[in-house]
C-alpha cells in the first residue's frame, strides 16, 4: 500500500513505542525487509518543491528497507549494508562516504563514536567517515514520537580517485545520499525531551531510483530505465526541444526542470489513483490535487503542450511499472479519465490566474513585493497552491509579501472560527439596516433569483458539477448606506439580480467563491460570505478594483466547501432520523449548524444518551449511506406540505412555497394522500444545499455529545474523510490503551517504571479527551483509562510505603530511639522521602525526624515531623525554614510535618543548621 504521509516507517511505530498488543502478528517480528511505494509531498518529510530542481529528488519513489526490532543493532546493520553494495552489487568502496551523528550538547548527546568506529573497522577510510549535526544525522518520524542518530552512505558519482568528502551533505548533484540507516534508540516527548525506548531497533530506507542510478552508472535518476520512457514519451506529445538533463542557470526557460516534474507527478499520480486516492480537498487528496496542478502547469506553459499530455502518458507509466505493480494495469482507462477531468477543470482557472498576475505585475512599482490581497484571492478563489504561486512569481523575479498575506490567512481562520469580535462592525455591509432595505424596495428594484444554487449535477466518477452564473450588479451596500459605485480596496455588499450562491439561512453557513467582471477576466473579487435579508442576497466582497452597479459579472462557488457543507447537512438529515429511530419519536430536533468542517445538532432527550446508542445511530446512519438512496427535493405549496405525516419542522416560519427534501422517497409519494412513507425515512422541510444521493456522504462518526441543559443534547459529527480518519485516531487509542492496561497487569517492582507508567496514563487521558474520535469510543477508553490511572496511583503509593518501610527500619537501628534523628538518604522523590518521616515517628513515637535527600539536578529535598511531645515550643515548619534558608530555599507546613527544598551546595551548612535548631528547641 501507498504511504502518503513520508516513508514507511509509520506501520512500524507500535513496535518501536512498545505499544504493539503482545498478540498480535505485528509483535512477532523481529527481522523484516520490504518494499514500499511512498510519496513525499506533505507533512514534516516534504520533497515536493525540490521535485524537478534537481536530479535525484521525488514526490512517488520505492522505497527498500530492512528492519530489527530488538533484534540485530549497529554493528550488524552497518555490516550487511557494507556488504550488500561493496560485495553484492559491487559498487567501488572508494566512492562511497559514511556519515554519522555528531552529537549535540543541548540536547544532552554525545557524538556517535560507537558507529563512526565501526565504519573504521570495516575498512572504511577515516577521510571518508565523516561527523554531522542534528539536522542531517538524527531522524525523526515527527514533532513525537521514535527517533534517533543514523549514519547515510552517499555516492560519488564522479569518482577518479577524488576526494569528494567536501561535498557531503551539501545538495550536489554529484554526490547524493542512498542508503540511511537509523538507530531508533529514543522517543521524543510531547514536551520536546528524548526518552529510551524500551529496546533498540534498526530501521533503513534506500531509495530504488536512487540505486538504480548507481547500478546503471547514470549521473541522474532521469537518465535511468525507469525514467527514460516516460520522458521520451513527453517529447512525442509536446513542442518543447528533447530532454538534456540541465539544471539550475544551464536549463534556460526550465524546459529541463518541466521534463521531470511532468515525469515524476505522472508516476504519481498514476499510483495513487490505483490506490484509491483522488484528487481532492483534504488531507492525502489535496496533496495529489496539488501535484496534479503543478504537473498541468509545467505542461501547458513551460512546455507547450496541448491538454491531454499527461493522461496520454499513463501507457507509458504502466509500462514501466505494471510488472512490480499489476494493479496499475487493471486502472488505465479510470486513471486517465481523473487526470483528463481535473487537468481540464485547472486549466481554465490557470489561465485566469496568469492574466492575474500578468496584469498585478504591469501595475507595480519596482522593487516592490507582490500584493499579498491578490494572492490571496487566487489562493482561496482559484485553488492555487501558495507553492505554485511562490514558483510563478520566482520566474519574474518578485517575491511575495509573506507577512501580509499570512496576516490574511490568519484573519480569514479568526473569521471562520468565531465571526466579528466584539466591538467590530461585522455585519455594517452584509445586515441591510430597515432604511435601505426600504429604499430598494420603494425603488422597484427587484429581489434576488437565488435558484441557481440548486444548479448542481452529479458528473463522471461521482465528482459533482456546478455551473457557473451571469448576473448584474443592482446596487452596492456600504456603511449602512447603499451606494452606485464603490472603490478598489473597499469592502462592501454586492447586490445581484441573481446568483448561485448560497445565503447562511437554515442552519447552513453560506457560501464563498469569487465574482469577475465579464470581459475583464483578470480581475477577481473575492466572496468572503453571502447572507438573506428581506429576499436580497448580499454578498460580501473585497473590491480589488472599482465595481458600479450596472456592471455584469460571472459567479463562482468554492466548490470544496458548498460540497462539505452539501455532505454535512444531507449527513444532518440522516442523522435526525437516526436519533428519532433509535430514542424513539418523542426525540425532536431544537437546532442545527452546518459547516465545511462538521455539523451540530441539538435534540430532546429524556435522559443520558448511552454508549450502545450512539453506536445504533451511527449503524443506521451507515445502513442509509451503504444504500446510497436518492435525495428527492422538490418545491410544493405550504397547504400540500401540511399533509405530511410525521413531517419534522412544520411550525418553523418558512417561506411558502416549501422546498421538502425526501431521502430515498420522491416527493409525489410522500405527498400522496394516507402515505405513511414519510414515517419510515427522512423527511424535512429545508432550504439547504444536499447531496443528489446518500452514499456521497461516505461515513458519519459523531465526535461528541453531551447535554446543553436538562432534556437537551448536543451532539458534534464529522462525514467522508474527517470521519474516516476519527475512526483511524480512536482505533489506534485504542490498541495504545490495550497496550497500557496489559503493561499494568504485569508485576512492576520499580517506583521509576510505575511513576512513568501513570504519567503516560495521564497523557493518554489527555489525548483522548481531545482528539476527534468516535464519542461512544472515547467514552469507553475513558472509563478505562480513569480505572488505570487508579490503578496505577495505588500501586505507586504502595511501592513507595514499602521502600520507606525498609528505610526506616535501618535508620530506627542506626539511632536506637533518639529524640532527634536528622540524616541524608537517597530518595526518588519528595513523596517517599515524606513517607519515610512519616514511617520512622509512626514506629518511634517520641523522636522528632528530618531528613534531607540530595537529588541529581543540584536540588535538595526536605521533610521533618516533630513529636507531638514537644509541641508547642517545637514546630516542624519552623525548623524546615530554618534548615532550607540555609540552603537558598523554601519550605513550609504545619507544627507536626513540613517539607521544602533548597540548592546542594548549603546542604552540610543545612544539616549543622537543622541539629542546632533542635537542640536550641529541646
């Protein structure tokens, strides 16, 4: 399978956290090799934008490991990797340079030594074993999580006896890394710090195109068998000169460049499709949307190529890879038909959007940073990658002013999240105040045709079409006050006859999209969000030139987000069903939100919603979507409505006509007279934006639920991806919790190891009270999380009273009864050393106790107890604060029992201190 994310280490990572269930298959390994198709074109490991700079870079690239789990470590993986290139493939030794981690003093790690010796031992030149930092010689898979030092082998593709070590590590094209071997030793915390793993693992990735390179003595990836075809293939399809293999200032026009990005996201693009991933809107498919893009772009203005070129190279790919990947031959047709349909959808906005910057550019002054609002315009109106802005602007010599637009992407997510704040004039230009609202409709001007945003069909391989619309502007509304004409740079709301956009009404957010101008297709005005006022539909813009009235303009939705919001409320339609059919009828709705990102619903209830219910009503939310019903919708007169039977909403103030949305029931039946079928689907009255049937929707995982108030429920769900992906993150919770809850029951002697365990507990309890999972699931490993954390307290404080119990029995035979016992002893904690105290004047009632405990950070730990036969002339807290002043610290309590702590170097002043202090008091 496809690794989208970076390489294949993530399937191993219960291994390496020793999370992996004892039981199960994954845990039984010890030795593995493989072979994987990975992408890297998002997340930490990112190779995207190097992709086609140089030679040796990929987005889809095979990659070849080989693996210990507890098993082998670096003597022997170093060993094999030596032999397997030296001996087997036979690959000159004095071409190849080892490197290894050269340590780093903040963090506490010394230099690798251990695996730089034995590279000498295997008779590699001390001049070719070279010492790196951090960033090139310690891996990490993420922000948390496995990591440790490697050592990479890189090649000298020049050879001649040279020595190339100079150029290691340095991005040469000549010498390039192949083989990484990686000591997995450590796993970095949540709070940045390094923890031993419980055993030691090798893991290694050498990258197939790479080798074959070497194999075939190439000096490019490109110049390979793997390679060659496909970009012989480009040369057949476009009008560009044949492939030479330049780079940098040498490949004029980046003709070169253009050759392998073309070549490279084809490949791409190819294997994910087969592997069930689309070009999309989210996570692994907006990744594959991007390199879509980018390989369209490359094609149509770098290399002249007519539309087509890159579905009409897939033959070709399946050529080269349908031997190791028979799948791809089964996927041609569906594979070109995806890259056909997206490429035409692109191209049309890249046109538009090279107009854009073409004329922003004529209108600069020199020397000065592209217009941050422009940018932002193509990069939320037409879907640019900021990636692929940041390349077209590189090829004119501008850059882009990064602070400003961050500044507008930060408030556009501020907006999203929350609305105006307090205080500020949110609605000043999209809230029709009653005076203009009077003096449009005194005018005669009419009030907007919003039919069009019903304007929607379900095209080739489920992707659903929406037209675009022409209306003209009728007026501008700005201030409170409605206006012919408003400037560039002023944010106003836009009037139209008519429009297909979508007005927030119905619990529904609105919709976002851009306007432009007809016959001025380079000037794009952003709609930031769309709202309904006395049967106007006021869109809310930023003109970046001037807008009149009287001026036509062509519309366009965001179509990635009117489709969530689409697959969000037909998934709220489903959803009231579902609770009313497994609560039962009494269970009506009191309010609905849908957005791109989720939807909430609120409902009556009688009492708590159980677990074994939220999983019923995601099952018959899963029954309705596998039967992929279709969405019937229809406008009728409010009188024929009224005959519905069991029809939710109908006192809600709607507009007549009504528009009801059926699912799996066409209107006509429903409103047939005596139809019951109204009883045993879903039917609503709704003005909202659906689905055109129910499989579209493709899962529904409620991610919370909880009451508002007595008798009232809220519960939060997420559809498609975000919901397959909650169910992913819970059932990964949930093997980590399994793997707890086993480690637990196992007889754990060590205080340090049971303290470690309960912290990881709490982590753990914090993870999933906060991560989107399924709710019924997170309610289940919470209920079994707060039974371990109990557990594992209980076992701590039993641990720590029975090493305090031998402590105390030695120090009881060391002071014979004395009435003033002050001592040092080794304690792990402030906790234990307490409990020693406490243990020692339990067992020798008349004898006051303190003692200190030196820790490794310098810190010194105090706690004391006085007799209560010497009270009240001696008090504890009194002598913990005599004894920690000492020592630069603090310390406090009660007459009986203090504790406190102080720095090591007073500590013998400390102990004279705490004796005299006693004396003085007995």
């Amino acid at each position: 399978r496809l690794s989208i994310a970076g390489v294949s280490r993530f399937q191993f990572k219960p291994i390496f956290l020793g999370t992996v269930h004892p039981r199960s298959e994954l845990a039984q390994h010890r030795r593995v090799v493989n072979s994987q198709k990975c992408v890297r074109a998002g997340g930490k490991h990112n190779d995207l934008e190097d992709v086609g700079r140089d030679t040796y870079h990929h987005t889809f690239f095979e990659m070849l490991g080989n693996w210990s789990f507890g098993d082998y470590f670096k003597e022997e993986a170093c060993s094999m990797a030596w032999e397997l290139l030296t001996e087997v493939y036979e690959i000159p030794r004095d071409r190849l340079y080892v490197t290894y981690f050269g340590g780093d003093p903040s963090l506490g790690l010394s230099a690798d030594e251990e695996c730089r010796d034995m590279w000498l031992r295997l008779g590699v030149p001390a001049s070719h074993v070279l010492p790196f930092p951090l960033k090139d010689n310690f891996w990490e898979m993420g922000d948390t999580g496995p990591c440790g030092p490697c050592t990479e082998i890189h090649y000298d593709h020049v050879g001649g006896g040279r020595n190339a070590a100079a150029l290691v590590n340095q991005g040469s094209p000549d010498v390039v890394e192949i083989w990484n071997l990686v000591f997995m030793q450590y796993s970095r915390e949540v709070e940045g710090n390094l923890l031993p793993l419980p055993q030691h693992h090798v893991d290694t990735g050498m990258g197939l195109e790479r080798l074959v390179t070497v194999l075939q003595n190439k000096r490019s990836n490109y110049d390979t068998d793997l390679f060659t075809p496909i970009l012989d293939a480009i040369h057949k399809g476009c009008r560009a000169p044949r492939y030479q293999g330049l780079v940098g200032n040498a490949d004029v026009g980046r003709v070169n460049m253009a050759y392998r990005v073309v070549a490279d996201h084809v490949r791409t693009l190819c294997v994910c499709i087969t592997d069930g991933i689309y070009p999309g809107f989210s996570g692994a498919e907006l990744v594959l949307r991007r390199i879509l893009r980018r390989a369209v772009r490359f094609c149509s203005e770098v290399l002249q190529a007519p539309p087509g070129l890159l579905a009409s190279l897939v033959p070709t790919v399946v050529e080269v890879l349908g031997d190791a990947y028979p799948e791809l031959t089964r996927n041609v047709n569906q594979i070109k038909d995806i890259i056909n349909e997206n490429e035409a959808a692109f191209l049309s906005s890249l046109e538009r959007g090279r107009r854009i910057i073409e004329r922003t550019v004529q209108q600069m002054e020199p020397s000065t940073n592209f217009p941050a609002e422009v940018a932002w315009s193509l990069y939320g109106s037409l879907g640019f990658p900021l990636d692929l802005i940041d390349l077209m602007l590189e090829e004119k010599g501008i850059s882009l002013d990064s602070a400003a637009f961050n500044e507008l992407a930060l408030e556009d997510a501020k907006r999203k999240a929350g609305g105006p704040q307090a205080g500020e004039p949110g609605d000043t230009n999209t809230h029709l105040d009653v005076h203009s609202l009077a003096r449009l409709q005194g005018s005669g001007v009419p009030a907007t045709d919003d039919s069009p945003k019903y304007a929607y069909t379900l095209g080739q391989h489920g992707h659903y079409e929406f037209s675009p619309c022409q209306a003209t502007v009728l007026m501008l509304y700005r201030d409170q006050s409605l206006h012919k004409e408003v400037g560039a740079g002023q944010r106003c709301g836009v009037i139209l006859d008519r429009t297909n956009f979508y007005a927030e009404q119905g619990g529904q957010d609105s919709d976002q999209g851009y306007m432009i101008r007809s016959g001025q297709q380079d000037v794009l005005f952003p709609v930031e969000s769309v709202h309904l006022c006395g049967g106007y539909v006021i869109h809310e813009v930023t003109a970046v030139d001037t807008l009149r009235a009287g001026d036509q303009v062509q519309l366009f939705v965001d179509e990635a987000q009117r489709l969530a919001c689409m697959r969000n409320h037909t998934a709220t339609h489903l959803l009231n069903f579902a609770l009313r059919h497994v609560l039962g009828d009494s269970t009506e709705q009191r309010g609905s939100h849908v957005t791109a990102e989720r939807l909430r619903f609120d409902f009556d209830t009688k009492g708590h919603v159980t677990m074994e219910q939220l999983q019923q009503v995601e099952q018959v939310v899963q029954d309705l979507i596998q039967k992929n019903e279709v969405v019937h919708m229809a406008e009728v007169p409010l009188t024929l409505a009224r005959r519905v039977q069991g029809l939710r909403a109908l006192d809600e103030g709607y507009p007549d006509p009504v528009r009801i949305v059926s699912l799996g029931v066409p209107v006509e039946d429903v409103l047939a007279c005596h139809s019951e079928a109204a009883m045993q689907t879903s039917v609503e009255l709704c003005c909202g934006t659906h689905l055109l049937q129910t499989g579209s929707v493709e899962d529904l995982a409620i991610i919370s639920e909880r009451q508002l108030v007595k008798g009232i429920s809220r519960v939060i769900a997420v559809t498609g991806a975000r919901a397959k992906e909650a169910r992913e993150v819970g059932q990964c919770l949930a093997t980590e919790v399994d793997s707890v809850s086993l480690r637990m029951k196992q007889r754990i002697t060590s205080i340090p190891e049971m303290q470690s365990l309960s912290k990881e507990v709490g982590q753990l309890t914090k993870v999933v009270d906060n991560t989107a999972m399924p709710q019924w699931q997170r309610k289940e490993l919470q209920t079994i999380l707060k039974a371990l954390q109990r557990t594992a307290n209980t076992a701590v404080k039993k641990l720590e009273l029975q090493q305090a119990e031998k402590v105390a029995q030695i120090l009881l035979a060391k002071y014979c009864n004395q009435p003033v016992i002050i001592d040092t002893i080794p304690a792990d904690s402030l906790s234990i050393l307490m409990k020693v105290v406490n243990q020692l004047c339990d067992k020798s009632p008349g004898t006051s106790v303190l003692l200190l405990s030196p820790q490794a950070s310098g810190e010194v730990l105090c706690a004391c107890q006085v007799s209560k036969k010497c009270l009240p002339t001696f008090s504890a807290a009194d002598w913990a604060v005599a004894v920690c002043t000492q020592m630069e610290g603090k310390a406090g309590g009660s007459p009986i029992v203090a504790k406190g702590s102080g720095n090591a170097k007073g500590m013998q002043g400390a102990l004279t201190a705490a004796l005299e202090f006693a004396q003085s008091k007995l």
